[in-house]
C-alpha cells in the first residue's frame, strides 16, 4: 500500500492522456475517411457528364503537352500540342472510345485498340475520374476546404506503388499534393503537383524532373463530342 498513492498520482493523468490521444487519433481517421468519401462520391456522381476540357503538363515548368476537347465516358475528343524545338510543336486530334482510338495528325489516320501504350502518354484524359480515385488510394492526408460555392479538396502524398506517369517513373515523394475544385457539386479544376525523389532504379544519370505539374479545368458542356469522319476508315492500325 506504501506505493499507491505516488502511482496513483501519475497513473490517471496518464490514462486519460492516453485515452484522450486515442479518441483523438479515431477522430482524425474518421474525418479522413470522411473527407476521402466525400471526394470519392463526388466523382462517381460525376463521371456521367459531358465536360470541356483543357489541360497543360508541365516538366520542371517547360510545357510537356497541352489539350483542349470534350470529355464523355464513352467517347472523347482532344487537340494535343507538345512543344518540339524552339517555335516548333507537334499536334493532333485523338477520339477516344471505350475500346478503340484514332488519331489524326497531317492528314494521316491511324487507329489502336485498347489496352495500348497510347494511354499511358494520354493519361488522365481517358478518365479523369477513375485516374483520381485510383491515385486518391495512396493519399496520406485529405483536407477540406470551402469557399462559398466552392469546395477544395488536397490530397497530400508521400509515396506511389511505382506508378508510371507519362512516361516517368513515380514512387517516392517528397511534397507532393492533389487539389480538385469542386462548385455547386461539379467538378471545376484539378491540380496534381508532384516533387518526386529520384528513384535508386534509374540511376543518377538518367534525366529525371525535381518537379511535374499537371492542371485540369472542367466545364459542363452542351456540345456533343465531334463525330468521327469518314475518313478514319483508311486508319492505319498501329500495334
């Protein structure tokens, strides 16, 4: 009994500290959890709208690519330009469908079936909706924020399963963040800010960015998707 009452002095501070942590800590996961079904839901709601769509890739803030064009679920159509050379620029027009692609670019048609490495470069413009969800699974942190009709959502991420973005290798991160607006419950823009470390894999002399930057603006559009001509039937089938 001599020892008690010292132990007993610090052994209930101690409790309800550890049990104050711990409800805390459970708050926190549900509210992430909460935040992060909320973003999710939005986007599945989504999903079956008719968007316009301009986007811009950045590597190290050189322009990569840019797009414009009509997003559905079914079908797609973009005009994309990458920068070549200095003043030069390569461009052309893709329709995407569910389970084919076509491409023109001088006058010349080539047609793919999916799966095809095409997605990769075209990423996330086949499905921006299943691009984030999937991308949202290896969140560490996802915030909310609202502003009047806008509401803003960050997902802060610290490291990938070894994804491939465009043809760059991502897996270790070091401050790397999604922001998507969404106003009156649609979506309104999307933005991906990657600072990847470079991975042990590659090597130190393999070219490799200290930052990518990739910007998604959203526009509920009443215009069909631009049907594709007659002239696709002479596509070149590309492996």
């Amino acid at each position: 009994m001599a020892t008690y009452k010292p132990i007993k002095k610090w052994l209930l501070p101690l409790l309800s500290i550890t049990v104050g942590l711990s409800i805390g800590y459970a708050l926190f996961l549900s509210k992430q959890d909460y935040h992060y079904s909320q973003w999710v839901t939005l986007l599945e709601d989504n999903e079956r709208n008719r968007y316009k769509i301009e986007s811009a890739y950045k590597w190290d803030n050189k322009v990569y690519s840019e797009s414009q064009g009509v997003w559905s679920e079914k079908n797609s159509y973009y005009q994309i330009t990458t920068p070549v050379s200095d003043g030069d620029e390569f461009s052309f027009e893709a329709y995407v469908f569910e389970e084919q692609f076509y491409l023109k670019s001088s006058d010349q048609w080539f047609v793919g079936t999916f799966p095809h490495s095409f997605t990769e470069e075209l990423a996330p413009l086949d499905n921006p909706f299943e691009w984030t969800i999937d991308l949202l699974k290896n969140a560490e942190q996802i915030n909310k924020d609202k502003n009047g009709d806008h509401v803003t959502y960050i997902a802060i991420f610290k490291a990938f399963p070894s994804i491939d973005f465009r043809g760059t290798l991502l897996s270790k991160q070091d401050d790397t963040y999604l922001e998507m607006t969404f106003k009156r419950g649609e979506p309104f823009s999307l933005e991906w800010v990657v600072n990847p470390i470079h991975p042990d894999t590659l090597g130190p002399l393999v070219s490799y960015p200290e930052t990518l930057t990739y910007h998604l603006s959203f526009d509920t559009s009443k215009d069909a998707v631009p049907t594709l001509p007659a002239e696709s039937e002479k596509a070149e089938e590309i492996d």
